[in-house]
C-alpha cells in the first residue's frame, strides 16, 4: 500500500531552521505532484508549497515565500521541504501529500491522494 511517511519535526526557536522529509512507498513517486500542507490547533489545512512531478516547477504559498524551499528526489522517492527564518505563526502539523491526477500543482486538499501522518514542527518566541 500507498505510504508516505514525514520526518523532521521539531521544537525550534524563531529565526531557526528545520529539514521536513517524507519517503514515499507504493507509488510510482515521479507520477505524482508532492506537496507540503499545514494545520495549526483550530484552523484549517492550508497549502504550503508544492513541486511539479520532475521538480521544475514549484508554488509557494505567500506567507513561506522567500523562507522555505521544496526539493524532490525521485530516485530516492523523497520530498523535501527546507524551513529557514522560522516564526512562531509556522507552528503547524506539517503534512505530505501526493496527487497523481492534477495537470499542475493544485493547492486545494481535496485533489491529493495520499497523505502523510503528519509531523509536529513548534516555533517558539
């Protein structure tokens, strides 16, 4: 089955970085666009960034722009998301997602497939 599994999370002071992972298994990951979403205690899920299926494209959502970097490899079956300049407004429960139908890189949840358990990322003040 269909597995993608986030690592990377962490307790950081603002200003600091954090590595995001998710490998991915069962799918045939150069298929699928990958995308990083979070969800904050209350809020909804929002679109982080995403990155086409041969890593040449990339949407970022404005509030990361200039602070986060999504990155893939598809021999490794992995995306990665680097967090720079972190603020507190980022603690969230980041999540992975695949989406293997979309012609580009959607930033509604509902096109995605597969998702991630989720990994907790703190920033504190």
């Amino acid at each position: 089955q269909v597995q993608l599994v986030e690592s990377g999370g962490g307790l950081v002071q603002a200003g600091g970085s954090l590595r995001l992972s998710c490998a991915a298994s069962g799918l045939t990951f150069r298929s699928y666009v990958m995308a990083w979403f979070r969800q904050a205690p209350g809020k909804e899920r929002e679109f982080v960034v995403g990155v086409s299926r041969s890593g040449g494209m990339t949407n970022y959502a404005d509030s990361v722009k200039g602070r986060f970097t999504i990155s893939r490899d598809n021999a490794k079956n992995t995306v990665y998301l680097q967090m720079n300049s972190l603020k507190p407004e980022d603690t969230a429960v980041y999540f992975c997602a695949a989406d293997g139908g979309s012609a580009g890189i959607s930033i509604t949840p509902g096109m995605y497939d597969y998702w991630g358990q989720g990994t907790q990322v703190t920033v504190s003040s």
